[in-house]
C-alpha cells in the first residue's frame, strides 16, 4: 500500500454499543499509529484484530504561518485581541470603576486564553459525538402526534428556524414512527424561539432517581469562597 501524500484522520463513529471511535490524526510519514477508543461502558471491551475501525479522512494541519493565525502586532493591539473583540469589550464595559489597568490587562489575558470557551452566535454550541443519548420508553408504543396548525403568521418562522437548525447540522431529516409537534414560543424581544412539545414522550419515559444533597449544604459548603 502506498504512503498517503497527505495527513489523514479517523472520523468519530460508534464501534459498538458503549464504545467509540474518538477523532484522531495520522500523520502520513509513518503507520502503525495509535487511535484515540471511549469506552463509556462498565466492563472490558475486547475488540478482535484487524476490526475494521472506520474511515481514514484526509486533512491539513494548520500551521502558525498559515493566514488563519495572527503573529503579528497592528496599531499595538494583536490579533488575537481583535478576534476576541466581541467576547472582551462586553465584559470590560461590566468591570468595576476601581479596577486597575494591570487587573484589566489580567482580565484580557484570561479571555483570551480560553477564547474558545465562548459562543459567538446562536449556533457556535459546544457538542460531543462520542456519546449517543437513548431515552428508555420501556415496551410502549411509539407516539406519534398528529400535525398541530400554527397561525399562518409563525409558518415562515417555523420553515426559516428549521433551515437554519439543518443548514448548521443540529437536526436531519427523519423518518421515526416517534413524531412531536413544535411550539413557538414568544421571548421578551419579540422573536420567537423554536421548541418541540415532548410532555406525551415524557409521560412514558423511564425516570432516572439520583439522591440529591440538600441545597441549604451545598450553599453552607461555598461559606467563605472567594
């Protein structure tokens, strides 16, 4: 088998219940790599030679000299700064009049160290492929809602936030004989949030019990935190 002229990466799937593939690179100049595996379950999972453990995508590394990166200064303000602008000007219009320049400078460092924490829009949401989500409905029946009428005025609202959800990869298209009716609901700005009416699947769905401390402990126990 020849060399791959290109770095080369093994996408996130589920090998087999509870145990996953996590995304990992593989650099071309060698083979024999090792490749990052969940298990999310309680107990050994032993997994055969040669299982086939997905697909092997090509990519590019990125670089400190490519483009995308920023290594120099402009009018003594870097370009990282510039990139977080969003994220940093807010919260230091909300930092107290007291504050000195090396606590702001301290401020600023902190944001930009974790840039990547923040969301930048509606859809800049943090998520996890390698852990698949089931809901326990026990032996019933699917429930199937029959299509509900919203006003005409909501219909182009609907259509256009429910692009936007597939355009950006958070739902696709399906065909269950599980189906929920959407609910729009009004927020304070006067648009509108997209939600699905899920009370008839929460009606029949298994429900976990965790033992839970007492809120009055859990606040005694932050008793002289800074």
């Amino acid at each position: 088998m020849e060399k791959p002229l290109e770095d080369i990466a093994a996408d996130t799937h589920q090998l087999k219940p509870g145990v996953y593939v996590g995304r990992t690179l593989l650099p071309s100049n060698h083979r024999n790599v090792k490749v990052c595996i969940v298990n999310t379950t309680n107990k050994s999972q032993p997994i055969p030679i040669d299982t086939y453990l997905g697909h092997a995508i090509p990519v590019t590394v990125m670089t400190s000299d490519d483009e995308e990166f920023c290594i120099r200064r402009t009018d003594s303000t870097s370009c990282t700064e510039k990139a977080s602008h969003g994220i940093i000007k807010p919260v230091l219009e909300k930092l107290p009049v007291d504050v000195t320049a090396k606590q702001r400078q301290q401020v600023i460092n902190f944001l930009q160290e974790f840039d990547d924490m923040f969301s930048r829009g509606n859809f800049d949401m943090g998520r996890t492929t390698l852990v698949e989500h089931s809901i326990d409905t026990g032996d019933h029946r699917p429930i199937r809602q029959s299509l509900r009428r919203h006003p005409l005025a909501l219909l182009d609202e609907i259509d256009h936030q429910i692009d936007e959800l597939i355009d950006n990869d958070f739902i696709e298209s399906a065909a269950s004989p599980w189906a929920s009716n959407v609910v729009m609901v009004k927020k304070k700005d006067g648009s509108f949030r997209l939600c699905v009416d899920y009370k008839r699947l929460n009606s029949v769905t298994y429900k976990d019990s965790y033992p839970l401390p007492h809120i009055n402990t859990c606040l005694e126990s932050m008793s002289g935190a800074v």
